[in-house]
C-alpha cells in the first residue's frame, strides 16, 4: 500500500513537472510568434508529444493561460498571445494600395507594419491602438503589428462615381486606398444620378461587416466634366473649392481707401521708379522692385511686398480662413487662393497706376551687388509698369524698350548675387517645368516647356535676398553688446540624409559617374558638377530626379537649420504672403521686432508652422494629381499610337518611360514585353530578360505604343515595342 502511495505520488511529481515544463515552453512559444496563432494539436506536436495525454495536458495548460489573460481564444481551437501581453501604442493609419497598414507612432522611430488581415476595419488617417508583435529582422524593416481598436475615425473625405439602382446607390472609390464600392440608400440622396461624382464620408465600419457605411456630403456633377473632376481633386485632398459666404462678405467690407494719415506714417515710394515682373497669366502681383540711383554711387534697390497683414487682422474670419488653408493652391487651370478675390486680385495686388501700400525690405547696394545698408518698414508705392518675364527678358536681351536701362542694371547685379550663391555651395536643379495649352473648356490641345530665363533669376534672386536678410534681422536683438535670440519662422532645409545619398551613389556608378561626397557642402558641389555634366544625356532626367529625392525637404518651423539647398545660415518666406500664410507670419513678426515689442511664444509659433508644412504638402500632392489627369485627358485619344520616350524609373512590376516631346509619363509592365520573361535588378537598377539577358537600363531610349488610360485613376499604360528598341 505504502509502495503504491510512492509510485502514485512521483507520478503526480512527474506529471506536476512535465506540466510546468510544457507550460513554459508553451508560453515562450506564444511569445515569441505573437502574431501567430495556433491549435491545440499544434501546440502539442511542439511541446514533448501529440497523444492522448499530451493533447490533454496542453488543453488545461491553454484554458488556465486564457483564463489568466494571457492567451485568447481566436476561434473554437486556435489561440494567440493576448495583445494586453504586448506594448501598446497609439498612432495614425497609412494605408496602402495592397490593403496593410503603416501606423505612424510618434514615439518610434519607423512605422508599425500591420498585414491587412490584422487591421481590424481601420481606414487611412484613422487614430488606433496597434500592438507590437516583432521587431525588424533587418535594418530598414519595419516593426510589425496588429491593430486592436479604432479610436477616432478620419474626418478625410473621398471621391467615388455612383451607380445608381432602384433601391441602391454603390459609389467606386476614386482612391486605390478604398477597394470596396459603399453603399448608400437612394431614398436619401434623391438628386444623385447614374455616374455623377460625388463627395462622401466613411461614418463607421464595423467587424463582420462587408463594406463601411458613409454619407454623401456634396455631389459636384457628371464625371469627365473638366470642373466637376478639377473639384474632385480638391475634395479629394481635403481643399476648398470656395470660400464660405461669411468669408467673403468679411473681405468685402474691407475698405480699399488709404487716407493721408496713414501714408504720413510710411516712408513714400511713389516717385520712385517701380515695376512688377510676373508670368503672363497672373492675376495677383505681391512683389514689385523700385530702383534709383545714390548721390555716392550707390543704388538702391527696394523689395516692395504687398502689405496683406495692414488688411487682414489676426484672429479675423479672414485671417482664420487663411491660416487654415495655408496656402493657394495651383490646379493645371485653376488657382485656388488662400485669400478672397477681394484682397488677392485687389486690394493687396501691385496693380500699375495704383497707390499700394506694401512691408518693403530696401538694400543699398555697391557696383559688386553686395549690401551696404539695408531698411525694413511699411512704404506705399505706384507701380509703373507691369512686365510679363517675356517683355523684361526682351530688355535684357536688346537693351531697348522702357525701364531697359533701370532692367539692366538689375539683371547684372542679380547675376553676380546668383554666382556668389552657387560658389558659396548652393545646390543648382533646373529642371525644365512642363505647362499645357488649355482650351476654354479645359481640354489639353499640347505641352510646351517654360524655360527659365534671366528675368526668372532677376526676381528670384532679389526674393531671396529680401527673406534672407529679413530672417537674419528678425532672429536677434542687441540687448548690452549681446545677441539674443528672438522667435522666428523660418523655412529650413536640412543636409542630405547619408543613407540616401549612399543609394544615389550606387544608382550614379551605373552610368560611369563617380559621386564621393557624402556630408557637408561637398555634396552640394558634387551634385553641382554631377548635373553639368549629365546635361544633354538621356540619363538626365533620371538622375536628377533621384538627386532631388536624395535631399531632404525644406518646411516651416522656428529652429534654424539654415537652408542647405541655397547655402543661406537664415532664411524665411517674406515675399509671397498673398499666398502663402508663413509670410503673413514673418509681416508680423517683423513689424512687432521693429517696434520692439515683446517676443511672441514660440510654442504656438510653431504649431503654426507644422500647420502651414502640412498644408504646403497636399497642396502639392493636389496639384501633381491634377497634372496627372492633364496627362491622362492628354493621351485619352491616342490609344494605339507609337511614341518615343526614355526609361525614367523602374520597379519590380513595371516600367516607367516619360515620352520625349511632352514629359509625359507612363508605365510599361513588364508582363506586356513580348519577347521574354523580364524581371527588375535592383542591385543594378536594370530590368532583365530571363532568357535573352537583354537588359533594359535607367535614361535608355525606347519605343513605346499607349495601350491604355484610366481617367479615374489617372494613369497611363504603355506597352513596350521591342523591335523599335533594338
């Protein structure tokens, strides 16, 4: 009896033993596949045996584990670590294309991947709880998670073409990013009709739900209409398309009279000569040049900046209106202003013949263009002239014509200031910018190219001089012989990122160029010589695409970095505040530095400034999306049709080919190729016949033939011809 009590009791021991084994290795195993999940037979198998016995003991290990909250049940015999075992964080949703999600954490340093069967319903710019389930394996990867919870849905809006049925509408995203059609009740919407485009909100989506459920906020008319899809595009990216009545009433009741009282407290320019030179279209002209000569020789020059904040008072409905969107914003056809019509195109436009008041930077400078003195203040002008680029790049170029003396002078000492520039480091992209000829009603009839000539760098240069000394002033004081910083906005660029420009190294090796420099002003010097040299070849574009994208991206804030890309150690935005909102910002940082009054508080300064940045971004994704449509409206009718091109980009699907006479670009999937299975070698940037070895290089001319164009997505497709390639 006693010997049998013995037996009994060390296999009890034994089992007791082989239990916390297998329950530890059960636990490190959930651990360490955390975004796995796993079956009791699974389990077993892994952890010492799948018999009878085993698979019992596994099942008290697991329910005792899920009663302790340390795995769920995820079906009726499939369990995973419990996500209040894991970090958790909270973050905004960047969904892709494919359907996973990179959630952005402002505490980590990468984004969160999460495959798209984890990501729990969430929607692009969604606010969730994602936990983290594994670190990268590689440098460059990124962490991987499972979302857990939505938090806050994205106010965003999206685009879709509806389907109109009895009972039923179903709208088709425009964005890649929703693919699904949502469905909405046609007794709710009854002026919606068969293919309008329409604007609408995702409300919820709930878990086991097929498709989200949303609401229809505007319907702007018939798809391929040039406003309806100009509009779309606007919605799309979140931008008004109108000002509300209660800004525009607002504006309205401005008063455009400057009384005497006003002018006796601003230096007078109005017998001085003064002109604007501006592109042949423009409506609105926020900066004009005075110049005269000095009794000693000298000249002065003055930077006149329409004077917007003497209208527009802050905490106004107009100024919140404009600080809200930050910018204009500039359609193919269109220009959507960040101020009414009532000020950009009136009252603070630099009209010719008219009395103006403007914030003026003013430069006396010697025979060498360099700064002697310099004064900032409030000044009225008259404009006496207008030039479009053409008619002052005429003067330049024959030295006949009025104000061509006063042009002339100007010109040369912008182009001394442009050659002390670049000699001090700054980096030089001119690429050529592509423009369409529109018809009245929008339609592309051709593309022609907008050279940058003389008069283009007279005006950029005296711009730059103007933020550059204007950002210098406004960020000290002299307090007892010391400088003291004072808050400033400044438009910043940083150095290069080391990591991409080893990249661009690689990819520039390819063509036979060597690119050493990988800090400092060297690199800017290096891209320099790399760009005068390329000039001309059919790898041009191709490299100075990716150089661009090898630098870092100027924006808003009040830390000075200084501005890499022009070699300036300050910098703002002063010149341009009818469009731009950071420059209402510098008008009035600077009146109140001038009148020596209290520094504002930095903090709000730069929430301001990641504001307007943000801003500044969409505006540009909005304007590229509506070239993108240009380019597809372009091409619509030319299906089947050969063209000549280069390869512009590569990838491991596709083809990129930008068509040599209008820049237009498209993609050849390599699918399409008819005579071999090709593949993309990133190592050499190259895409590879399998059985051929034909290889296919970056700046490569090619022919191709439009195979097809999506207006809704905006794309082009092009099908490679190999026999023309030869």
């Amino acid at each position: 009896m006693a010997q049998r009590k013995r037996k009994e009791s060390r296999e009890k021991s034994s089992r007791t033993d082989s239990m916390s084994l297998r329950s530890a290795f059960i636990v490190n195993m959930f651990r360490e596949f955390p975004d796995r999940e796993f079956s009791l037979k699974q389990l077993a198998s892994a952890s010492g045996g799948n018999n009878k016995e085993g698979r019992y003991m596994v099942r008290d290990i697991v329910e005792a584990l899920v009663e302790g909250g340390v795995v769920e049940r995820r079906s009726r015999d499939r369990f995973q670590l419990s996500s209040s075992q894991l970090p958790h964080y909270e973050g905004v949703v960047d969904l892709a294309v494919s359907g996973a999600a990179y959630v952005r954490v402002e505490e980590l340093d990468a984004d969160i991947y999460v495959n798209q069967r984890n990501t729990r319903c969430a929607l692009d710019g969604d606010r969730v709880e994602v936990v983290l389930q594994r670190q990268p394996h590689r440098e460059g990867d990124n962490p991987e998670g499972a979302i857990t919870r939505v938090l806050e849905r994205s106010k965003r809006q999206y685009v879709g073409v509806a389907e109109v049925s009895r009972a039923a509408i179903f709208v088709r995203p425009d964005s890649r990013k929703l693919q699904m059609d949502i469905f909405f009740q046609r007794k709710l919407y009854p002026e919606v009709k068969d293919g309008d485009k329409v604007v609408f909100r995702i409300e919820d989506w709930r878990e086991g739900d097929r498709s989200p459920r949303g609401v229809i906020v505007d319907v702007l008319g018939r798809q391929g209409d040039n406003d309806v899809e100009m509009h779309a595009i606007l919605a799309e990216y979140d931008l008004p398309y109108k000002f509300e009545e209660e800004v525009e009433l607002a504006a309205n009741a401005i008063s455009a009279h400057i009384d005497e009282t006003e002018i006796a407290q601003r230096r007078d320019f109005r017998k001085v000569t003064t002109f604007t030179i501006d592109p042949a279209d423009a409506k609105d002209f926020d900066d004009a040049l005075s110049i005269r000569k000095l009794e000693d020789g000298f000249w002065e020059v003055g930077v006149h900046i329409a004077d917007v904040t003497h209208y527009v008072r802050p905490d106004s409905v107009v100024d919140c209106e404009a600080q809200e969107r930050g910018t204009s914003v500039y359609l193919v056809d269109r220009t959507v202003p960040m101020l009414p019509e009532r000020l950009c195109n009136e009252l603070c436009s630099l009209r010719p013949n008219e009395e103006k008041l403007c914030f003026s930077a003013v430069f006396k400078l010697n025979a060498d263009a360099e700064v002697v003195d310099e004064w900032f203040g409030r000044t009225v002008i008259f404009s006496d002239r207008r030039f479009t680029y053409a008619e002052a790049q005429a003067r330049i170029e024959t030295g006949v014509g009025d104000y061509a003396d006063e042009i002339g002078v100007l010109n040369d000492m912008a182009q001394k200031m442009r050659s002390r520039r670049f000699k001090a480091g700054a980096v030089s992209f001119e690429r050529a910018e592509f423009k369409f000829i529109l018809d009245e009603k929008g339609k592309p009839l051709g593309v022609y190219t907008k050279e940058q000539k003389e008069s283009n760098q007279l005006i950029e240069e005296f711009m730059l001089l103007a933020n550059r000394r204007v950002a210098e002033f406004c960020s000290y004081r002299e307090v007892a012989g010391k400088r003291v910083q004072r808050p400033m906005v400044y438009r910043v660029h940083e150095e290069p990122n080391e990591e991409k420009l080893s990249r661009f190294r690689d990819f520039v090796l390819k063509f036979g160029y060597q690119f050493k420099a990988s800090k400092g002003r060297s690199v800017a010097k290096a891209i320099n010589k790399l760009v005068t040299e390329v000039k001309g070849r059919p790898e041009e574009n191709a490299i100075q695409s990716l150089a661009v994208r090898s630098m870092a991206k100027a924006f808003y804030t009040t830390d000075n970095v200084g501005h890499y890309g022009l070699a300036f150690k300050y910098y703002t935005h002063f010149t341009s505040p009818i469009r731009r909102y950071p420059d209402m910002m510098v008008h009035r940082l600077l009146a109140r530095y001038l009148a020596d009054g209290k520094s504002p508080d930095k903090r709000v300064l730069e929430g301001q400034c990641v504001h307007s940045s943000e801003r500044e971004v969409i505006a540009s994704e909005a304007e590229r999306a509506s070239i993108k449509y240009k380019m597809a409206e372009f091409m619509k009718d030319k299906v089947g049709e050969v063209f000549k091109g280069h390869v512009s980009g590569m990838s491991e699907w596709g083809i990129y080919v930008e068509l040599n006479d209008t820049n237009i670009e498209g993609m050849a999937f390599l699918r399409d190729i008819e005579d071999d299975y090709y593949y993309y070698d990133d190592a050499r940037f190259e895409v590879v016949g399998r059985v051929s070895g034909r290889r296919i290089a970056f700046g490569e001319e090619v022919w191709v033939r439009v195979k097809g164009v999506d207006m809704r997505r905006r794309t082009i497709d092009f099908q490679l011809i190999v026999s023309k390639r030869r």
